[in-house]
C-alpha cells in the first residue's frame, strides 16, 4: 500500500486528443491500402502478402485507436 501511494498517477504515452486524428488516418489507409490490393495483379503472390499485412496491421491499430478515442479503454 505505501508504494501504491508514492507512485506517480498514469499517463498515457498518446495524448488522448490525437486518439480521433491517429484512428482517421490509420483507418484511412488500411481503406486506401486495400484498394491498392484489389487493383494488384495476381502474380506477385510476396507483394499481396506484403500489402495485405500492412493494411491488417494498421486496421488492427486504427479500430484500438478509435475505441480509446470514444472511451472504449480496450
């Protein structure tokens, strides 16, 4: 309990206004990155894979991001 006390109170290291701003463009370019997927020709099979797991990655962030930036603390 005393060390509970002496500790300094939590702060995130994303300020919780820029949450909206970081989901809009992760979000933004997942979109955009899977369009530039739908438009690959299908005989690159390593750039696909490559796109495709930008794109999963940056979604993954930007739906965590706008859940924290509507108070859905996950």
């Amino acid at each position: 309990k005393t060390l509970h006390r002496f500790l300094p109170p939590f702060s995130p290291y994303v300020s919780t206004p820029l949450l909206p701003f970081i989901a809009l463009v992760l979000l933004s370019s997942t979109f955009a990155l899977a369009f530039y997927f739908s438009t690959l020709p299908k005989t690159a099979p390593v750039r696909e894979l490559g796109v495709a797991l930008l794109a999963s990655v940056l979604g993954g962030f930007g739906v965590v991001a706008l859940f924290c930036s509507v108070g859905v603390y996950v």
